[in-house]
C-alpha cells in the first residue's frame, strides 16, 4: 500500500531509501552500471550510465548496461508510488547527453498506479536464483499476468515451446562453446566474479561464490558457469531441469530508449513472479555474440528484437548479492 504524500519534499535520508531500493535492480554480472543524481529544488532524480562499468567484449553496444539501468528505473517508479508520489518518468532526456538515460521528477499523489506500487515488497525479495527448479509447469494465468506486466512497459514477453525452445537451447550451447575459448569472455567473468568473497559484505559489486549455485551436471537448464576454469571449494553438482521455461523479452524497435524500456518490462516481470512465487535467473550467453541475437526470434512471427531470456521456474530463492553503497552511486543537488 503506497504511503499518503506529503507536500513537503522528500528528506535526504528518504531520497537514499529511494536510491536503495533502486539500485538492487539486477545487471549483467551484477556490474551495477548506474549513478543517480537528485536535485531538491525540483524534486527531480536523474539516472546516468557509468560507462566505466561496462563490458566492451560481452556487451560492445552497452545493450545489456541499458537493460540494467532500466531495471533500475522501474524499482525507483516503483518505489517512489509505495512512497506515495507519482514519478513523471522520461527516457533520453537530453539527446547532448549520452549518459543521461531517465528521469524521475516526483508529482502530486501516486493516483492510479496500485499495480506498480503493490510490487514494492518484492524488490528485495527478488534474487537470481542458480539452482535447479522443478519441473512443475507454470499455470498458463500466471503466464498471462507475466505478459500482461510487460506490454505495461511496451514490451512482450512470450513462452518459449517445442522446436523454438529447442533452436534456442542450441543457440545457448553454441554461445557457451563459444566462451570456453574465448579469452575476452574469459576476462569479464574474471572482472566481474568474486572466487574470495564468501559472504555479502565482502564484496560491493559482481557475482560472489556462494551465488555461483552449483555445477550443472545434467539437465537442459541454460546455466553459465560464473566460476569458468577455477575451482570453487566445497561446490557442489546438481542435475538441473529437463524441460527448462524460458521465456523471452522483445522490443518492436531496437534504440537505447527500447532497450530502457525492456529493462523496466523485465523488472516488472520480475517483481511480479517473485510475488507468485516463482524464482528466476537469466540467459545472457547468446545476446554476447552479434550472430546469434537474431535467430532467438520467434519464425512464426518474425517480428520484434529479442532483448533478453529468462528463465522462471518454481524453486529455491537465490541469496542476496552486494550492492554498493547508496553513497557511491547518489550526489544530491540543491
């Protein structure tokens, strides 16, 4: 339930729970490649791209920063409705200014907007979850309410089934074949893991080892092996799911601003599953090489830019990774 709004703006301390909440967005390799600035005077919050926070092997047109920073976004309007104002969102705001991907300038009352604020209790809740899921199929409502969530961002989400799930594990298999041997993947994993990090406060950023899940040792699951060559004490194998559900999210155009846009649907699809129950985590293998992007499209409709795949399922919560400190991703302005 969204708080009543106050006329008074938002104190220093609320504006960092607000940067809080929206900076444990998920990123590729939890890379967090955001910076938010608020200025008082206008009660305005600007998302910015850290660029130094990219990956130039695996994601060399900053899609995957864009994705990211969009997740951000849709957990900053989404607390921002649970604080009880209505963010005024605008994507690219200034073309000048590259770097400079939204903003959030706090409005009035929350209004209308009770299915976005009802997601608020997810936010923290939601982690990538890399452990096997069962093979319990996800009723066809949920699957609906799912799409539903992402067209509200202006995006689709669909299901993947028979022949196109299989092109698509393929897709996945080559691109994973492809890493093995590739040493810029190999130098991205090695930036953005953290073998020496056995808990969340040993580390502000990437993927810690006890996140890792273990070693796939059956199944059709798309699971990435975040610890690559070296060895993880105490790790153990598991069989993952024969008949994995993914589904994919896709744009109609393919610019910066759809790939914010698929962020926000993403995240709110997301948010969404976490509250019915159901854990998560993501297939980026195939985006991370130019050739095999485009055929995860769906033949039968042809249409659309994949941006991102997921895969849902019922089973354990994945545990909480770090995040930097509000401090070092937020400067408020007078």
């Amino acid at each position: 339930m969204s708080r009543q709004v106050s006329q008074h703006p938002p104190s220093d301390e609320r504006v960092a729970a607000l940067i809080h909440d929206a900076a444990a967005a998920p990123s590729m390799h939890n890379a967090q490649p955001w910076r938010f600035r608020y200025y008082r005077g206008t009660r305005t919050f600007e998302l910015l791209a850290d660029f130094e926070r990219a990956m130039p092997h695996s994601d060399p047109d900053t899609r995957g920063l864009h994705l990211g920073c969009g997740a951000a976004l849709l957990n900053l309007r989404v607390a921002v409705i649970h604080e009880g104002w209505h963010p005024e969102a605008r994507l690219l705001p200034d073309p000048t200014d590259r770097a400079l991907l939204a903003s959030v300038r706090l409005t009035g009352s929350a209004g209308d907007e009770s299915d976005l604020g009802a997601l608020y209790p997810a936010i923290h809740q939601r982690h990538s979850s890399r452990y096997p899921f069962e093979e319990t199929e996800i009723p066809e409502a949920v699957r609906e309410a799912l799409g539903a969530a992402a067209r509200e961002e202006g995006a689709a989400l669909s299901f993947l089934t028979s022949w196109h799930l299989q092109d698509v594990l393929e897709l996945i298999q080559e691109a994973e074949a492809r890493n093995i041997t590739d040493p810029g993947s190999d130098q991205d994993l090695a930036q953005w893991t953290r073998t020496n990090a056995p808990s969340v406060s040993t580390a502000d950023d990437g993927v810690p080892q006890y996140a890792f899940g273990p070693r796939k040792r059956g199944g059709r699951a798309p699971m990435r092996d975040f610890a690559g060559t070296r060895h993880v004490a105490g790790r153990d194998a598991a069989d993952f799911e024969r008949n994995p559900q993914l589904a994919l999210v896709s744009t109609v155009h393919d610019r910066p601003e759809d790939w914010l846009r698929a962020g926000q649907a993403m995240e709110r699809v997301l948010l969404l599953a976490t509250l019915k129950g159901l854990s998560s985590s993501f297939a980026t293998q195939p985006f991370e090489w130019t050739d095999l992007r485009w055929p995860l499209r769906d033949p039968a409709s042809g249409t659309g830019y994949q941006q991102l795949l997921l895969r849902l399922g019922y089973g354990p919560k994945g545990p909480r990774t770090p995040r930097r400190p509000v401090t070092e991703v937020l400067d408020i302005q007078p």
